[in-house]
C-alpha cells in the first residue's frame, strides 16, 4: 500500500466522525450533572486548548521535516499503527513522492483544524481521536495547494498519521 494509499484511508476515516451522540439525560440527573461540569468547565478548556497547542506544535514540526526531507524523524513521529502497516523504505517514498508533486513552497499558513473520533466499532484506523491540520501554501509557480495532516492521540502525544495534498481553488 502506497502512502498515498495510507493517506487517504487514514483521512478519509478521520472525515468521518463515528461517534454517535449519547441520550440525553433525565432532567433530574442532568441537573445533578450541571453544577459540577460548570466548575470543571474552565479546567477543560484549559486542557483542550493545551492539547490543540501541542497538536499545532507537532504538525508544524512534522511539515518543517517533511520540507527538510528528515524522513528518519517522520517515521519516528507515526503513529505505532501507521508504521505496522508498510516498511519504512516504502514510506519514505510514497511521502517524498506526495510533497514533491508540490514543488517549492514560498510561504504557507494554517487554514484550519478538525478533530475526529473514530468510534470503538472502527477496525482501520484504530478507535481514537484524531485530528487534521490543513495548510493554504502558495508555491513558487504561483500555484496554491492545499496541505492536510492527520495525527492521532498517543500517550505520548500527538502522532503523525498521513499526508496528502491538493490544488486551492
């Protein structure tokens, strides 16, 4: 499977959400529920927004490697299930193959950011939360191109999962 391949499997089940919504509590219990979630409220934007913060981090990074050609830390970056599924020879390939289609990028900024998560019944790519980061990039042939990398939630923080590419409009 290429990383082409990879990508848009791993994408197109991140532009999915899978998750559906739970019932909505009885009023009694959702009452209960209210004033604790009021209290907590802060502490959880506090931590979302971490964690939006270090995804940004991480695929400003990723992009940086993936300009730099540093293969050897992209391929540490994925994720455990993405780098199970392919030897990194052909990875490495498929994604010098990707960005080079390209060519030289003159400037690039983020144009947005989507969570995803992929519910327990998904087999490929694993149940989780996912997230992708989109770049407008204008190129040197006053092309632009639109950028899309897709992470997943570890542990150990976010985790890169895929890269693909397409023309703006």
């Amino acid at each position: 499977m290429t990383l082409a391949a990879c990508a848009a499997l791993a994408l197109g089940a991140c532009s999915a959400p899978q998750k559906q919504p739970a019932p909505p509590a009885p009023p009694a219990i959702a009452a209960q529920q209210q004033q604790p979630q009021q209290q907590q409220a802060p502490a959880q934007a506090q931590q979302q927004q971490a964690a939006v913060q270090a995804l940004l981090e991480r695929s400003d990074a990723t992009l940086r490697m993936i300009d730099e050609d540093r293969m050897d830390a992209v391929w540490a970056s994925l994720a455990p299930f993405v780098a199970g599924t392919r030897e990194r020879g052909q990875f490495v390939a498929g994604l010098r193959s990707v960005r080079g289609g390209l060519g030289t990028v003159s400037g690039r900024s983020r144009a947005g950011v989507q969570g995803v998560r992929i519910g327990p019944e998904s087999k490929m790519p694993p149940p989780g939360q996912y997230a992708n980061v989109e770049y407008l990039s204008q190129l040197a042939n006053g092309r632009k191109a639109i950028e899309k990398l897709s992470f997943r939630q570890e542990q150990d923080g976010w985790r890169f999962v895929g890269y693909e590419t397409r023309n703006a409009q």
